[in-house]
C-alpha cells in the first residue's frame, strides 16, 4: 500500500480491536428443558471489513438468479418468434417505409392468394406507378395482344400471384411495370420505341425518391421488361443498338427479355432472363388437337423475304438467309413459302410438319412460340440463339437447329428426320406441359411462361438486398 501523507485523511478508517468482553457472552437462558439447553462460550463474529459496504451489492447477490431466470425466459421467448435467434440476428433490420394508407378490400386479398406465411420461392412487390406508365397505353388494343405485349402480360399475372407482397419491406425482388412497346406512332405500324429510355428514367427517377429500395441495392433487385428485338437495347437494328448499348441505369437491373444469343453481345450484359415473345393463350384452342391434325405441308413458311435484301438503310434483312430460302426452294412444292401476310396463317401452321424460323432483324421471332403451340416442328435458323427456359425446357427434343450457311441442305435434312425420328419429336412436342411453358396468362398458372419466369428468377435470389441482410436463403 502506498504510504499516504499525514496531512491527508486515510481512505478508510483504520479498525478497532473487539473488545474481551464481546467475545465471552453466554446465552440467556430459555424455556426448553435444562438438557437441552446450549451454551454459548463465543459471541457472534464481527466482519472486518477493510472496505466500505454497498447495500445494494447485497441486494444484487440475493436477487442475481431472478435476473438471470428473466433475462434467460425473454431470450427463449423472442427466438422463439423470429427466424433468426435474437443472438445471432443482423444489427442492422430492414428500414421500415411508410407508405401511403389504403384500404385492402377483402376481394383484393383473395385474389393475391397470399399470405405472409407462404413458402413461395420469390416474394415480389409491384411499385403502383401513375397510368400513364402502364394502363394509359392500353387504350390500344394492340397493346396487350402484339409480339412485344409481354410486358403487359406478366404485369398482368404478377398482381395476382400469390407471391406478391404488399409490404415493400417483405419483398425478395420490386418489378417496375413500364410500357414502352405500346407506341403505334410509325408508318409501318410497329412500335416506336423512342421514348423507351426516357419513360423508364422518369419511372426510376420516381420511385429512387419515394421509397428507399431502389438506392439501397442501386437497382440490382429491381425488375423490368424489355420484350424488344435486343432488349433494353432499344432499336430494331443491331448496328445501331449495339452502338447504343443498355442505358446506365438499366445496367445494374434484372431484365426479362426475348434477346439472347450464345456469344458476347452488348445488349445482353445486364442481368437478365430469356422469355418467348408473346402468343395470345387462344393460339392452342384456335386448331384441332395437335396430335389429330391433318398435316399436308410439308415445310411452311410465311412472312418477309426480300428479292433484294439490302434495304434503302444499307443493311441486309435476315442476313439473306430468308431470301436463300426463297431462291433456293421457292419453286420446290414440298416447300409452302409464303411472302405476304395472312390472318389466317395458323391455320397453315396446323398443317404443316415443319415450320421455319429464320431470324428477321433479330434472331428470335414469334413462329417459335406459335409452332410449338400448334404442333409443327420449328426448324430453327437462327445462330447462336438462345431460347427461353433452357434450363427446364429440353429444346433439342422438340425441334430442330440448321445453320445460316446451311441453308442449301435444309430439304435433304428434313428428309432424313422423316426417316428417322419424326414420330419421336412430334410425341415430345404434342405434349401439354411442353406447349404450356410459353404462353403468357392473364392468371399465372403452373407450369405456363409467368410461372417458369419465377423459377428463373428463384435461381437469382443471391441479388436480393433482403436475402443478403437476413441470411436466408430458401
């Protein structure tokens, strides 16, 4: 101890000797019989506390299992209640958004079919953005019912799917419905695709200041459509279009597009999902069965195919490949070509054992979608493309690929698939959950073009900010 001056008081008061006379006391007698009667030769013993005492130290020692028994009961009880034990929780909870009060009427509730409680694979939450970013454009009916109307379909599908959340907070991905295939402004009668970008960017620029999701992640959980002929790229003309690139602020987005091909290409580098253009769902119930069709076409096609492709913008259509076919087997009668446009073409369709899908502007096209749904092989000529669901939908068994450049063999190798394995792949191709898988319904239902849709985006879920905060993946 160190030795203290004697101007200054000692810290604690040295202490005194107990008194001899404390230390010998005896008991005062009591009633009880004298053999039982003790004697005490020692008084009780003093503590000698060096310190000074803390009442309410004792008070903490008597009561210091109370305190635990609680602590340890309200423990218990919140990991109970949370999916993640309170211990072991992230310290930083999702932002609470405050959103607008509204009335939930119940006919609303059961249609979304959902529950909080739902093992859906993917909750998404579908930003109400004012009408003139959607339901505005759809005063032309063309809208919801041309090849790019996808983007109002799966906005369609998506408001009542039973994975829809309303609470922003509770959402794995945000889809954006923008329209910007619906403007029939140009002279040919396909859409101008003009203010695609800047209608996209005023609809980001909205909900990036009311709500809090879109800057949080900078987009990578966000959802657009872009059901063009290279995607968010938007131009029909690939020079122009690679030239142009995605926008910035589309980069970090996931997009669902009808663009893919197998090779780099600059419209596809944002994330993104392969879909079919869109089909109306009538297209199956238009025709007879697949299967009881009478097929006496041979190999069908209808549609653009240039004497001279090269056009008055310089740029060769379908890279000749549609006017080879023309030369090459315009004459042939098992070959039926058609070049100008019939509103009863399906119907050709439903005869036909072989339909052709050459590449246009871009290399996907409708016929795809529409040969399948009606039971003729697609014999795709369209390299390096990628087609929608490959990861589900075993394409090689439905339909035949034939290169570019390989053009002039198409008569000979169809032949052999007749000799060979034709019944084969009509069997895989007549089936309904094949057929099912690429049209879009205004009501999801399992196993059509909406629902794979979700089971791309179920592979995707490591881009959702909630997922990544809470740790839980499944």
């Amino acid at each position: 101890m160190r030795n203290q001056s004697p101007s200054q008081p000692l810290s604690h008061p040295p202490t005194q000797p107990t008194p001899v006379s404390d230390l010998l006391s005896f008991t005062m007698p009591d009633r009880r019989p004298l053999h039982h009667q003790r004697m005490k030769l020692f008084g009780r013993r003093t503590r000698h506390n060096h310190f000074p005492r803390f009442p309410y130290l004792d008070k903490l020692k008597r009561y210091y299992k109370w305190f635990l028994w609680l602590a340890l009961s309200l423990y218990f009880f919140l990991s109970s209640t949370s999916n993640t034990p309170v211990l072991f929780s992230n310290p930083l909870p999702l932002k609470q958004t405050t959103l607008p009060q509204k009335t939930t009427t119940r006919a609303l509730t059961e249609s979304l079919q959902f529950s909080t409680s739902s093992s859906s694979p993917v909750k998404i939450y579908i930003y109400e953005l004012p009408s003139r970013f959607n339901k505005d454009w759809l005063s032309n009916p063309r809208c919801s019912t041309h090849l790019f109307a996808a983007e109002v379909a799966i906005h369609e599908a998506l408001l009542t799917y039973r994975g829809r959340v309303i609470d922003p907070n509770e959402a794995d991905f945000f889809f954006v419905p923008v329209y910007v295939s619906c403007n029939f402004s140009t002279t040919n009668g396909f859409p101008s695709l003009g203010h695609a970008k800047p209608l996209i960017k005023e609809a980001i620029n909205l909900i990036s200041s009311k709500f809090p999701f879109w800057n949080r992640s900078r987009g990578r959980d966000h959802i657009f459509v872009a059901s063009h002929d290279f995607g968010a790229c938007f131009h029909p003309m690939e020079e122009v279009a690679i030239a142009d690139g995605i926008p910035e602020f589309l980069k970090e987005t996931m997009l669902l597009q009808t663009f893919g091909v197998k090779r780099k290409h600059v419209c596809q580098e944002a994330e993104h999902v392969v879909i079919p253009p869109y089909v109306v769902p009538e297209v199956s119930k238009e025709q007879p069965d697949p299967a009881a069709a009478r097929r006496d076409i041979f190999a069908f096609f209808r549609g653009k195919m240039e004497v001279h492709p090269k056009n008055i913008s310089g740029r060769f259509y379908s890279k000749k490949v549609r006017t080879k076919i023309l030369k090459q087997y315009g004459n042939n009668p098992k070959f039926y070509l058609k070049r100008k446009r019939l509103d009863g073409y399906r119907s050709e369709i439903a005869r036909s054992v072989f339909c052709l899908c050459p590449l246009g502007w871009a290399p996907w096209s409708p016929r795809l979608v529409e040969s399948v749904e009606l039971g003729c092989i697609p014999v795709i000529i369209a390299d390096g493309i990628r087609l929608p669901f490959q990861s589900t939908m075993k394409w090689d068994e439905i339909s035949l690929t034939v290169a570019e450049r390989e053009v002039d063999k198409l008569e000979s190798v169809l032949d052999l698939v007749v000799k060979t394995n034709l019944t084969v792949i009509q069997h895989n191709l007549w089936d309904p959950v094949k057929r099912r898988a690429l049209l879009f319904n205004n009501r999801m239902l399992e196993g059509d073009a909406t629902w794979h849709v979700i089971q791309e985006l179920a592979g995707k879920i490591d881009r959702s900010w909630k997922r990544q905060v809470t740790g839980t993946w499944r």
